[in-house]
C-alpha cells in the first residue's frame, strides 16, 4: 500500500525537528532539500530508517533526503504545507527574534528564535513509527525499496568548504532544471520539424516558445542566486538583467565592444554573487530610512557598472575556455575523457554534488547549442543499470532485494539513478565500484567516437537514459547522435553486467545470499 505523502511528510518534519527548525524547502527530480537552524535536532538515523527514504546526504545545516522521482515532488508540497500549519499553530516568534525585513519568498521560512514547548501532538502526525509502520522492516511494502540506514553524510566538520560551496551552487540552478527540461525538448521537436521541412507555419512559434527561457536564464539565474546568498531576489535578477540586455551592444570593456549575453550563467551568477555583498555591506552602514532609498540604488549601481566594466568580460574569457576545453578534450582524449567523467559520476551523484555540473552544461547550451558532457556522464546510469541486472541474476533467491531491482529498474533505465544506488548497489558495497565500471566503459566508447569526429550533445539538461533521446543532436545530426548514445548505452549494461557478475559479488552465489 502507498504510503499517504502527508503523513510521510508529517513524519519527516518530525525527525527534522519540527517547523521551527526549518529555514527553507525546496526538491529538485529526486530529493528533498532542506536547511535547518539547528542540525543537532536533526534525528538522522531515523530518517535513514523511515519508509521511502532511500538515502541521506547531510552537510551541516543542508540536508539531502532521497525519496525517488515523483513522490518527492507530492512529499515536498506536504512538507511545505505542514511547516506553514506549525508556524501558524505556534503562533507569533518571541520578542527578542530579529524582525524579517521582507516577506519571505514561498518554500523558504524565517530563522527563529528559541522555539517554544513543543504541544502535545498525535503519535499519528508526528511518531514515525506511527506514520511509517513498514520503518522497522528491510523494505518499504509500496516500493520494495530497503529502509536500511545508508550513511553517506559527513556532517559538520567532514564537509568541506569546496563540497558547501558547490551544494550553494548546485541550489541556484536546481529550481531552473524543469524549466530547461521542457525548453530543450521543445528544442528538439522544433529542430526535427526544421529539419524535415514539416509545418513551416509552427515552427517560428515553438522557437520563440523554446528559446525565450534560455534568452532570459541569465536573470533567473540571478534571482536564485541572490536568495541563495542572502540577499534581495529581485536585485540580484536585476543586476544579472544587465548581461543580457541588448544595449550593452554599445558599450565597450576593455577595448571591445561588449555583446548581449556575453558571460552567460556564469557572469550573471558572479553579478548576482557581487550585488549580494554590496547589498548587505550598505545595510549595515545606513540607517533605516536611508536603507530603503540607498541601499537598492547603490546595489545596483555599482555592481551593475562592475558587471559591464568586468564580470562580462572575465566570465565571458571563461565561457569560452569551457567550450574550447570540452571540444579540444573530446577531439584530442575522447576515450580517456569519457572513461573519467562516466566512472565517476556516480559518486558525484551519491554525494549530491551532480548538480554543481549545471552552469558548465548550460554554459555550453548557451555557446554550442547542447552540451557534450551531458552523454558522457549519462553513462554511468548504463552502468548502473547493467550491475543491478547482474545482482538480480546471481542471488535468485533473495527475494526482497529482487523485488527493491524490479522497483526501482524503470527509473534506472530512464536516468534516475538514486533508487538502484541507494537501494542496490550502495548496501552491498562491491556493485557499486563495478557498476562505475561499467559507466566508464561507455562514456570510452561515446568519447571514442567524438575523437574520430561524431560528437554527442544533449540540448537540454535534466533527463538520462533513455529520456535524453528526444534531446540528442551533435555536429553530424540527429541520426548520428541518437546511434552513438545507443551503443554507448549497450557498452556501459554490458560492462556494468559483466564486472558485476563477475567480481561484484561472492564468488559463490550461496554465500552471496546467505549474507
């Protein structure tokens, strides 16, 4: 029986400590994202064992609970409706709380001061033995997923200030992915009928539809940057505005004259990060009445005039050694490249920090048209696949760990990789060194090709597996595209299948089973 999302969600906000310790929500295709105020009520163990959480990846404050594609998206609604229901219930912050100087934006919520006494509640809202029932067993009766704890948090002081920085990154593009998703399948469909010379009369119309977004990334770009760093949202969008403005054709940096654009995500996030300082620098030096006039003025004055007269131009020197890279190293290591990139993202992806990847694909999106890592780091996913299918073989008789396979193998097959990691290949250690195996092979096998002149892209960012076809192209076409992934993808089940059979597990299926 499916697990109801509110009780999961009321369960979870339990084992986070409660709304009060909640200072913002968000999820991205397969997690549930959260920052607490106080990480030592956090009860982690029991979020590894609740039923339907497939992992946690904790970093301090931030949080990671891995619920599975879909269900996050109905959990994180709950979530976010039982922290607004708490507040309201535990009525106004303390006196001695800071007041907040803006409404905050929805999905994240004020720090507050020392929380009252928790009321008495109803075991079934906030016990989890009472919301999860199937938390104490080794797998979740609706998915067949194992509720085992799986530890792969360092917590505060194993975090390193590179792994937080690239998390804070990670967390501006996140909330873009939809969006990029559903441009650049549009993309796709508009370049087939392009292609293929089919209804000339809509195609001006899906180009428009799909290349607005991508136009204006830049100014999302800095909006979530902004609200991630602390400062005002709309001045961090605003600055970031000033990159793809069309009068900065008539500006010259440097000895150049400036283009719309130049920079891309990268100079924006920078003017949204440099606007953020200036903000909070001024707010600390003017009184209130001063603030309000000022502060905005100065923000954007001066980080707007920093942009022109340097982020474009630095970010745009940047942007473009990303896209020389990437083409030099695909022609020139093709193979070595694709054995690196697809052998170790799946660690990346354990760890949470995939998602850091982001601003180089869109940077790429952005210069080429489609990004050529996006394939590469697909592979993995292959890989992963093979290896579960390799498990499912040998241990015939484990019937659970079977059932945990057959749940989470579509989503596999389709790119989300974190059911088969944490609920597969993780718990039993070697598959998953195997399985990384496998995804090297086929990122050799895509890189091969590109050495030899076929590159692989994928137009937008988001979807693996067999979801990315609808948005492969490369410099040869669609065709050309779609054949080179689909033996890159063979590569990485058959390697994956193979090494896994072959060294993933105990040599004797029995004992493999019996342990």
């Amino acid at each position: 029986m499916r697990h109801d999302p509110a009780l999961t969600a009321a369960g979870l906000l339990a084992l986070t400590g409660g709304p009060a310790n909640i200072t913002s929500v968000t999820h991205c295709m397969t997690r549930l994202r959260l920052t607490v105020a106080d990480p030592a009520a956090v009860d982690g163990a029991g979020l590894r064992a609740a039923a339907g959480v497939l992992g946690v990846v904790e970093d301090g404050a931030a949080w990671q609970i891995v619920l599975g594609p879909g269900v996050v998206g109905e959990v994180t609604a709950q979530f976010e409706a039982a922290v607004a229901r708490g507040r309201v219930e535990a009525g106004p912050a303390p006196a001695a709380a800071p007041a907040l100087a803006a409404t905050p934006a929805p999905g994240t919520y004020p720090a507050p001061g020392p929380a009252p006494a928790p009321a008495p509640a109803e075991p079934s809202a906030l016990d989890p033995a009472a919301v999860h029932p199937a938390a104490a067993s080794t797998a979740a009766p609706e998915t067949g997923l194992p509720t085992e704890p799986v530890r792969l948090g360092r917590g505060r002081r194993g975090a390193s200030p590179l792994q937080r920085a690239l998390r804070r990154v990670a967390a501006v593009f996140v909330p873009l992915i939809p969006a990029l998703i559903g441009c650049g399948i549009l993309a796709g469909l508009n370049g087939l009928l392009l292609n293929a010379h089919w209804l000339p009369w809509l195609t001006p119309a899906l180009t428009a539809v799909a290349s607005g977004f991508m136009a204006l990334i830049a100014v999302f770009v800095g909006y979530n940057a902004a609200k991630e760093f602390g400062g005002t949202p709309v001045l961090g969008g605003a600055v970031a505005a000033v990159v793809v403005y069309p009068g900065v054709a008539k500006v010259t940096a440097f000895g150049t004259q400036l283009a719309p654009g130049q920079g891309g995500v990268l100079g924006a996030l920078a003017a949204a990060l440099l606007a953020t300082r200036v903000e909070k620098w001024c707010r600390g030096r003017l009184p209130g009445a001063l603030d309000v006039l000022f502060t905005p003025t100065v923000t954007v004055l001066v980080s707007g005039l920093a942009t022109l007269y340097g982020l474009m131009y630095a970010a745009g020197a940047v942007a473009t050694a990303i896209g020389a890279g990437a083409d030099r190293l695909l022609s020139t290591a093709g193979p070595f490249a694709g054995l690196v990139l697809g052998g170790l993202f799946l660690p990346l992806v354990m760890l949470g920090l995939h998602q850091a990847l982001i601003p180089i694909h869109t940077t790429l999106i952005e210069q080429q048209g489609y990004t050529v890592l996006l394939p590469l780091l697909a592979m993995a996913g292959a890989g992963q696949v093979g290896g579960a299918l390799a498990v499912y073989v040998r241990l015939r008789h484990d019937t659970g760990l079977r059932t945990t396979i057959r749940s989470a193998l579509p989503a596999g097959l389709l790119g989300v990789g974190e059911p088969l990691i944490y609920g597969v290949s993780l718990p039993l250690g070697r598959p998953f060194v195997t399985a990384c195996a496998g995804g090297a092979a086929g990122g050799a096998f895509v890189g091969f090709f590109a050495t030899l002149g076929t590159k692989v892209g994928a137009t937008a960012i988001g979807p693996s597996g067999w979801a990315l076809f609808p948005l492969l192209t490369g410099n040869r076409g669609p065709g050309a595209a779609v054949a080179v992934y689909a033996g890159g993808l063979l590569t990485g089940y058959a390697v994956g299948f193979a090494a896994t059979y072959l060294f993933g597990l105990a040599r004797r299926p029995d004992v493999a089973e019996a342990a």
